[in-house]
C-alpha cells in the first residue's frame, strides 16, 4: 500500500515539476519573440525615416527653388526630414508617449480614426 502510494506521489511530482518546466519554456520562448517582434519594428522605424529623409533630399533636388510650386516643395521636404529623424532617432517608448499624448490632447479624434482604421482593416481583411 505504500508503494502503491508513493508511486503516485512521485507520479504527481513529476507531472508538476513537468508543467512547471513547460510554462517555464513557453515563457522564455515568449519573452524572445517579443524581443525580436520589438527589434524588427525598431528596425523598420529606422529604414522608414531614413527613406523619408532621401525622398525629402530628392524633392529638393527636383523642384524648381523658387515660387509657389518651389514653396510648397521646401514645407513637405522640410516636413519629410523632421518625421524621418524622428522615426530615426526616438526610441519606441518614447514614440508610445507621444502618442498617448496626442490621445489625451484630442479623444474624440483619436476614437475616431480608431474607427475608420478598424472598419477599414476589417473590411480588408473580408477580400
């Protein structure tokens, strides 16, 4: 009778040490993949601003300096290499805190872009 009882405690044992090895490696494996989900997004930031910053340098390049055609080209280029620095030189968190505040300057515009991006994607995702 005792073995039949320390059998199944050495049983129970064994499955829980078991369980608790196995959440151990889930959580591991998602901590690493969360690790390489963030550095994939920061390197996407990085290569989206610096291809904004080039895009600004040819607009400059192909646009005539002068006028109102040569005016409005300087503003978006202008524009272009202060988002692509941006997006270059902030790091994600300090990204997430700028949009939270924008979130918090204007709720009812940001819920409504929060709409119109989730009908949109949804309605994407139906084709």
């Amino acid at each position: 009778m005792e073995t039949a009882t320390q059998a199944s405690g050495n049983t129970e044992q064994h499955l829980a040490q078991n369980a608790v090895q196995t959440l151990s490696d889930m959580t591991t494996k998602a901590q690493e993949l969360a690790s390489t989900l963030t550095e994939k997004a920061t390197d996407a930031a990085t290569s989206v601003g610096q291809s904004m910053s080039s895009f600004a340098g040819t607009i400059r390049h192909n646009t005539p300096a002068a006028g109102l055609v040569g005016s409005a080209a300087s503003t978006m280029a202008t524009q272009l290499e202060a988002a692509g620095s941006y997006l270059q030189d902030k790091s994600r968190e300090h990204m997430a805190h700028d949009v939270m505040e924008v979130i918090r300057r204007y709720p009812l515009q940001s819920l409504v872009i929060g709409f119109s991006l989730g009908y949109w994607w949804a309605r994407t995702a139906e084709r």
